[in-house]
C-alpha cells in the first residue's frame, strides 16, 4: 500500500496532466461544496413540492439544452487538440463563433415545438397544472444558458481551465443562491426557478465577452494562417458528441420525468438529493477526463502512442485512486449523510447506496466515457449511447412505477454499466488500446 502511494506522489509530481486534474477537482469540490451547501439551505428553508420543480426545471434544462447544444461544447475541445497539434491557434475563434451561431437557431425550436403542443397537452402528461408556465419560461432562456455551457467548455480550449471550472461550478449557482435567500426573505419562494433561469442570462453575456478578450490575445501571438471549418464539418464532428454528451443527462432526466408523472414534486425532490450526493465521483471522473480529453485528441492525431498510453494509465489511476474511497464513505454513513438534509431525505438511503455502487463500479473504465469521442470515433460512441438511454427508458418505464425510486437507480447504474463495458470493449478491439485500470 505505501508503495502505491508513493507511486501516485511520483506520478503527481511528474506528470503536470495530473497535477492539474488534481487542481481541477479542488476547485470542483469547492463548488460542489456550494451546491450542497445551498441544498441543505434550501431542505431546510423551502417546500419540498417548490425543490422538486426547481430540480425538475434543471433536469429538463441539461436535456433540452443538451439537443440545442448539438456536442458542439464538447467539440470545441476536440477542434482544439487537433489544431494545437497542427500548431495553428487563429481558427478556433472562427469555429467558436459560428458553433453561437449555430446554436442560436437550435435554441428556438423547443420555444416554438411547446408553444404549438399547447398548454393543455402539455401539463396532462406532466399531471401538473402549473408545468407549462415553467416550461416556456425554461425554454425562453434556452440560448442562454446553452451559451454559457459553450463558453465554459471554450475557456478550457484556450487553457483557461481554473476560469471554465469557476462558471461550471460556482458562478452557476451564485445568483441562485441569493435570490433564494432573498425570496425567503420576502416570503416569495415560488419565484426561485425564476431566479435560476436569470442567472444565466448574465453569465452568458459576461462569459462571451470574456472569450472573445482571450481569442485575441491569441491572435496577436500568432500569425499562421487560419485554417476553415465549415458548420457541416462543426455539425459532422459535433452531433455525435452530441449524443454522448446528451446521453449522460439523459440517464439522469429519465427517472424525474417518470418519478413526477408517478409519484409527483416531492419525490423527485427526494431522489435529486441521492443524485446529487451521487455527483461527487461523477464529479471526480468528469474533472480528470475533461482535462485529458485535448491531450488524447492531440497524441492521437500526430499518432503519439506512448503519450496516449501513459496519459489514459495516469487518468485511470487518478480517477480510480479518489473515487473509490469516496464511494465506500458515503455508502457507509448514507443515513447520517441524508438526515443531515432533514428526517424525510432518509427515505432515499438505499438509492443512494445503488449509485454509489454502480458509480464507484465504472471507475475501473478510466476514460472509456471521453476516449471514442476524442478519437475520432464519435459515430461508434454514439450508436452505444443510443442503446443505453433506450435501455434506460425501457427500466424506468417498467420499474418506476412498481418500485419508485428505487426502479430508478436500478435503471440508471445499469444503463451506465453498459454505456461504459461496450464503450471500452471497442476501445481495446480497434486500438488495443487498455482503458481498464492496471
């Protein structure tokens, strides 16, 4: 044991992928820290029916978000690993732009698809009179909050990765945060979607500003002459990213959408909070691949083999070295964990007990989540991303309404199981390439 530890501080020390990835998830756990902190606010201070439409809207926000979004915010760190190894920096600004161009017009669908379904269609399959109202609001908003996830994933393109994790992690929350105190305050607490939706009309025009400071710092460094991407090319790279990138929200949008048809607000409210407390190892895994992603796209396109190779062994290792442990905490003190939410969270401890386990399972996988799609392989990847979310739809269907919450997480870990055992089986068979942990 003492060797392998030392091994991992060798690592560290040599390796300043890890280094940063370390950094990364500091600056992560202090948002997640936020989070839950605002959460345990919120069990304490707001009804669970008001928590639940407030989890409900931002689950239906990473998923229709997500389509908007077509992958292109996970494509800019693709476009950005292959120029960086052509050593051409100017194009990216190009592709940035017209990627807000592209999803502009991807945002005013859902607004025009809910207006012409209509109210009364919409809030019967919801069984919930008031969901309308939050839906075209949410759908309002829709460009954006999928700005500001572009933006974010772009400061990590242009090595601003510190900046990225802060929008992704604290600056999201923080006009929430202050509008749910004030609204209590007031004694308003029905507006808090409201405050959350609002948020992100300010971090998108901030943010925007922000890139376009950093793309011409870059322009004045370098004279090389742009190279062109044309948005069929942004489109071809980006949707099946799309699919993946969609395909985790998906997983986790499933099961609110059939716990509130079935069960209602509270429940949802219930089962977000094991979802949430399940965030810290996706939260892990998520912060250590992002930060290898452009590393594997880079040694893959100027066929750097060993590079490749010792950085998905370093990722795995990180991600298995701080997730597993984390799991077995949680797992073991998992009431405790949940009454610190109130008494009524207690009914959620053997979800959460389920997803840690299928999470903490999926650690052994490393970067299987982000390798195909940096690899080329985003039309492979996406066929199994497919199957999963169908078989996710599939579960929940047939096990929520029988079990609850519980049918729930059985369907969540094993669609996840399967996205991750197929994604690094073909990983091996085409590359012979190793992602498990060794």
């Amino acid at each position: 044991m003492l060797k392998l530890m030392l091994f991992y501080i060798n690592t560290i020390k040599e390796n300043p992928l890890v280094l940063q990835s370390l950094k990364t998830i500091m600056i992560r756990i202090l948002g997640v820290a936020l989070l839950f902190g605002f959460t345990l606010y919120l069990t304490h201070h707001y009804d669970p029916k008001i928590i639940g439409q407030y989890d409900f809207i931002r689950t239906f926000l990473l998923v229709v978000g997500g389509l908007c979004l077509l992958g292109t915010e996970q494509s800019i760190l693709y476009f950005a690993g292959v120029i960086k190894g052509e050593g051409n920096s100017k194009a990216l600004k190009k592709i940035y732009l017209k990627k807000v161009t592209l999803v502009f017009f991807t945002s005013l669908v859902p607004f025009m698809f809910t207006f012409l379904i209509g109210e009364k269609r919409v809030c019967y399959f919801f069984n919930d009179k008031s969901v309308y109202l939050l839906i075209i609001k949410t759908t309002a908003i829709l460009f954006f909050y999928c700005i500001t996830i572009l933006n974010t994933e772009t400061f990590r393109a242009v090595n601003k990765v510190y900046t990225a994790e802060l929008f992704r992690n604290t600056f999201k929350y923080l006009s929430v945060i202050i509008g749910a105190i004030y609204l209590f305050y007031i004694h308003h607490p029905e507006y808090l979607v409201d405050t959350f939706l609002i948020g992100f009309v300010f971090l998108s025009v901030v943010s925007f500003f922000m890139i376009l400071f950093h793309f011409k710092k870059l322009e004045n460094k370098n004279d090389l002459e742009s190279m062109t991407v044309s948005h069929k090319e942004i489109v071809v790279k980006s949707y099946p990213m799309a699919i993946s990138g969609m395909a985790f929200f998906l997983l986790m949008s499933f099961d609110i959408m059939f716990l509130k048809k079935y069960y209602g607000d509270e429940q949802v409210a219930y089962y977000s909070i094991a979802l949430k407390l399940m965030t810290i190892l996706s939260m892990i895994i998520i912060s250590v691949n992002t930060t290898a992603a452009t590393k594997i796209a880079e040694f893959y396109s100027t066929n750097n083999i060993i590079g490749l190779h010792k950085t998905l062994k370093n990722t795995s290792r990180l991600i298995f070295l701080l997730t597993f442990p984390t799991a077995i905490i949680i797992c073991l003190f998992s009431n405790s964990i949940l009454n610190v939410f109130g008494e009524g969270y207690k009914v959620a401890s053997t979800v959460l007990i389920i997803l840690m386990c299928g999470q903490a399972f999926c650690s052994l996988f490393g970067s299987a989540s982000i390798y195909l799609n940096m690899t080329g392989r985003q039309k492979t990847f996406q066929y199994i991303l497919i199957v999963a979310v169908v078989i996710n739809f599939i579960l929940n269907r047939l096990l929520i309404p029988k079990y609850g919450m519980v049918g729930g997480a059985i369907s969540f870990v094993v669609s996840l199981l399967f996205w991750n055992i197929s994604a690094a089986f073909i990983a091996y068979k085409k590359d012979r390439v190793n992602i498990l942990l060794s």
